[in-house]
C-alpha cells in the first residue's frame, strides 16, 4: 500500500506537469476555433486516460481489499471505460488540428501514431473481452480462469506500449519545437518534458510490479 | 518453440531494417573520420545488443531446455556481455558524433538521452548483481531463490525500457530528416523505419509473453 500511494502521487504528477507544459508553456487550449492550441488538449487528455486512469483502474484490485469483488469488477470496468472516452477525445483533438489546419497536415504517418492507433484499438478489444467475460451472467468459471492471466498479461503489455507511445509523443513534440524552446540547452520546459517522460516510465514500472507480485 | 523461432525472425528482421536505414538511406558508416556518419553505427548496435543479443540471452533458457544447468549460465551471461559490449561502442559512436562535430551539439538534453543513460546503467547493474548472485560459489541458495524473481522481473523491465529508448531515437531522427525524407508523405525511408520499431514492439511483447508463462 505504500507503493500504491507512490504510484497515485507519481500519476497526479504526470497529470500536473503534462498539464503545465501545455497549459503554459504551449499557451493553453482551444477547441475547434483554433486548431493549433486544440492539439494541446492531446497530450493531456492521453496521459489523463492512458496512464493516470489506467493505472488507476488496474490498481482497484489492490485497494479495496475488502469489498465485495463484483463492485470492483464495476469500479474497474467504469474507470477503464473513462480512460477509453479521454483516449477518444484526445484522439479527436489531433486529428482536427491536423485536419482543421490552414494547411492540413496528413494523418497516420508518424511511429508515434502507428503505435497509438494500435494500443488504443488493443485497449477497446482488452475492455469489450474483460465486459463479456467477467460480467456476462451465463460464462462458465473455467473460461474465465482459463483467460484470466492473458487478461492481466495483456492488460499491462498494453499500459507499456500506452507509455511507449506517449514517451515517442513527448519526444515529437519536443523535436518539432527543438529551436523555439532551445532544448539542447536545458531550458526550463525541456526540463519539463523530460521529467514528464521520466515520471510515466517510473509509474509504469511500479504497476507492473505490484501486479506481478 | 515456434514463438521462439518467430522471435528470432522478428530480432533478425529488425538488425536488418536498421542496417538498411543507416547503411543505405543514411549512406553508411565511418568512425571518427567522419562523426556524421560515425552516428550511424548508434541506431545499428544499440539494436543488435539491447534489442537482439539481449533477447536471445534470455530465451537460452527456453533453447537449451536438455544443456546442463551451469553451461546455460554461462552462454546466458556471455550473449548479455556482449549486448552490453555492443551498447558500449554504440554509446561511444552517438558522442563522439556530438563532440567531434565541426559545430558540437550539447549531450544529454533529450528524454531519449535519460532514458538510455538510465536504461544501460541499470542493465550494468543487473548484470553485476546476477554474476554475483549466480556464479558466485559462495552463496547460499536461499539467497539466490529469494533474489531470483526481481532478477526475471528486472530482465523483462529494462528489455522494456531499452525498447522504449528505441521508439524515441527512431522518432527523434525521422522528425530531424522530416523534411529530407519526406517522412509526412508515407516515403519508403519513413515505412522503413516505422516498420522498425513496431517489429521491435512485437519482439519484446513476446519475449515478455513467453518469460511470464
Ligand atoms: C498514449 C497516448 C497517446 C496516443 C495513443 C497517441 C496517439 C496519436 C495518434 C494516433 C496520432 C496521429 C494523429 C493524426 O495522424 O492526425 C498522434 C499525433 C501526435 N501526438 Fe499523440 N498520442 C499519445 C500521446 C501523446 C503525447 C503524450 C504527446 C506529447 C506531446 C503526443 C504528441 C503527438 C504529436 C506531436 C502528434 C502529431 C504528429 C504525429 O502525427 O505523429 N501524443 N498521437
Ligand atoms: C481495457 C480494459 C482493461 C484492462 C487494461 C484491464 C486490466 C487488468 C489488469 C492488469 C488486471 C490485474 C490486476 C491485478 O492483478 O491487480 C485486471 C484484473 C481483472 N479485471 Fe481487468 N482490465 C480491463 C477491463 C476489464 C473489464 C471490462 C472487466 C469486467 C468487469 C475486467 C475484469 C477483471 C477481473 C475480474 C480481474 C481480476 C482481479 C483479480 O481477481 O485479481 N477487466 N484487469
Ligand atoms: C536502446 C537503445 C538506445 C540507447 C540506450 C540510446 C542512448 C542514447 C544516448 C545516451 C544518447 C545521448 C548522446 C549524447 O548526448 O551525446 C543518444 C543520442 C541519440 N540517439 Fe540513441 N540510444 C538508443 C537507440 C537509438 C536508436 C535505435 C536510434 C535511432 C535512430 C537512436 C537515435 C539517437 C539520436 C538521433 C541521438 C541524438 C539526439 C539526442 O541526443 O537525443 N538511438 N542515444
Ligand atoms: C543484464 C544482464 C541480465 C539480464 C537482463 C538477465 C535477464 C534474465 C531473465 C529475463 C531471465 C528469465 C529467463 C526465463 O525465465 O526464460 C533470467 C534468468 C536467469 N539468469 Fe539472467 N540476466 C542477466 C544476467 C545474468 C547473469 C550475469 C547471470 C549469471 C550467470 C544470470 C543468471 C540467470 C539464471 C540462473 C537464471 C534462471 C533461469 C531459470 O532457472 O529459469 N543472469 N535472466
Ligand atoms: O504540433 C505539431 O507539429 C507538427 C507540425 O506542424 C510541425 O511541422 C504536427 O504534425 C503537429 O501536430
């Protein structure tokens, strides 16, 4: 439980600092008015849904030791199904910048987007097989002993590759504005970003390894 | 077996397609003659020791299934020396390609950087700690079964980590070229070095498939 509130304090930090290196340094948010700040609202709304909520969600398990299980089957499941709709969001947001941009910019070119596309089609397929399988009344017990270690293998193969995509996203952006915020000197929001990579890399290590204890 | 033959395929393919980015689309290689093309040879052995070699150790113990306990040790800690030889002069390779620039660039200002710096010195350590642990004559077993799953957990993590430090040099130098290789309009340079890292993804989702089971 100790390592469970490490883990909450190092997801809200994630939270606060993508939040800050959006909100501030990249000047805040807009929605479809202004394409270029509504592309802010995708880091945040990523890290937000794939990580904070994610890890949260996974954690349900740890935390209320003493509930009843089927309450925290719906926890878990409500919590994944609130990481899946800020994914959508997000994903909504880059792609209008993109589109809605004086010159458009094409979609679907980059690693980063080939590797997010497929964590978040992996992490619909992972909630709609959890839904059937664990909650629909008529399932025998066997086919859900017999899925459940891939359920939690995959659950946390696809966390890595969430955090794997956002550490190419963090790095993107970082490159695209490599001269304007003078990254290769240290400026404060290079410093930032970093951390903010940093910090997702050490989250997901520590739920990897609370789960797999 | 056949996962283990598949990964080979995929470890193999993917030595391949950064060789044929560095080799021919980034026009090859040179040593400090040349510190352009001396960065080259970086993307070329961080991949065959810390993506490769460094799977291909680990899945020893799911080869050799018949060898004597004390040879796959042996052949288990060599192919991880030399990952971590390759990653050496890999290293060596990306500094000097910064420092002996006519015009230098500053290191270790990206998140790729700290991540990788932090990635080698753990996969050091583990390497250290298991030589330690289990070649060592003088330990008791108890130690060694008390150390043994943080030594699997560890294995799998900083594979993970070096993975991931992967995804962000490849996209880091695809944004650097972006304009050279037209990398917005879906070039063949650009399909080769995604196809990259997702093969890389593929590798190390299934090395961490088969250590779990
Ligand atoms: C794990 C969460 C993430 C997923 C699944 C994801 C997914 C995507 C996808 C699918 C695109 C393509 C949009 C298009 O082609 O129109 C994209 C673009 C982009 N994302 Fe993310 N993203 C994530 C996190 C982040 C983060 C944290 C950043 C940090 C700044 C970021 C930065 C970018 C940038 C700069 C682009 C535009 C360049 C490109 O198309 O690659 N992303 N993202
Ligand atoms: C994309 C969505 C989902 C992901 C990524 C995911 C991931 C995980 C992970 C990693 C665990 C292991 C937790 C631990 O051992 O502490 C787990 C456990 C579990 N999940 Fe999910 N899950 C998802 C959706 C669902 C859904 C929709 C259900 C249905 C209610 C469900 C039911 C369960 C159950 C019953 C367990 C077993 C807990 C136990 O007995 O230890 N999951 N899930
Ligand atoms: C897992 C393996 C890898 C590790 C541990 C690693 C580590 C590093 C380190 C420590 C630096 C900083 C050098 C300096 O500051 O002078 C660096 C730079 C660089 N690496 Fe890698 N690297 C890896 C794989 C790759 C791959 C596959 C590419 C693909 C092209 C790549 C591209 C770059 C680039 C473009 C730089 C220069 C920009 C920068 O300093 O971030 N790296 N790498
Ligand atoms: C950085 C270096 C190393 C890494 C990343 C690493 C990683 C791993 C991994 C992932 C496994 C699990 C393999 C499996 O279950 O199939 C493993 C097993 C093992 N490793 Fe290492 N290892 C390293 C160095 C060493 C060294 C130097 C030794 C000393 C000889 C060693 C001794 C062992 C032993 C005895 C096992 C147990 C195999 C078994 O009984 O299943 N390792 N290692
Ligand atoms: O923020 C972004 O920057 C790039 C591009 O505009 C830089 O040339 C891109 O695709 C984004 O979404």
């Amino acid at each position: 439980t100790g390592l469970v509130l490490l883990i909450q304090g190092l997801g809200l930090t994630a939270v606060i600092l993508v939040a800050v290196w959006m909100g501030h340094f990249r000047e805040g948010f807009a929605w479809t008015s202004d394409p270029a700040k509504e592309f802010n609202y995708h880091p945040v709304f990523m890290v937000i849904g794939l990580i904070f909520l994610y890890s949260d969600a996974i954690l349900a398990y740890r935390v209320f030791r003493n509930v009843k299980k089927m309450y925290i089957k719906i926890v878990h499941g409500f919590i994944h199904l609130g990481a899946l709709v800020f994914a959508s969001v997000g994903l909504k947001a880059v792609f209008d910048s993109h589109n809605l941009a004086p010159t458009p910019i094409p979609n679907m070119y980059s690693l980063h987007s080939w590797l997010g596309i497929i964590t978040v089609v992996l992490f619909g397929l992972q909630w709609l097989i959890g839904l059937l399988t664990f909650l629909a009344p008529g399932l025998s017990q066997g086919l859900r002993t017999l899925y459940m270690p891939h359920h939690v293998f995959w659950g946390v193969a696809i966390l890595c590759m969430a955090a794997a995509t956002a550490l190419m996203g963090i790095t993107e952006k970082a490159i695209f504005l490599k001269s304007t915020i003078q990254y290769t000197e240290k400026s404060t929001e290079g410093l930032v970003l970093n951390s903010l990579g940093i910090v997702i890399v050490a989250l997901v290590a520590l739920v990897a390894f609370v789960v797999t204890r």
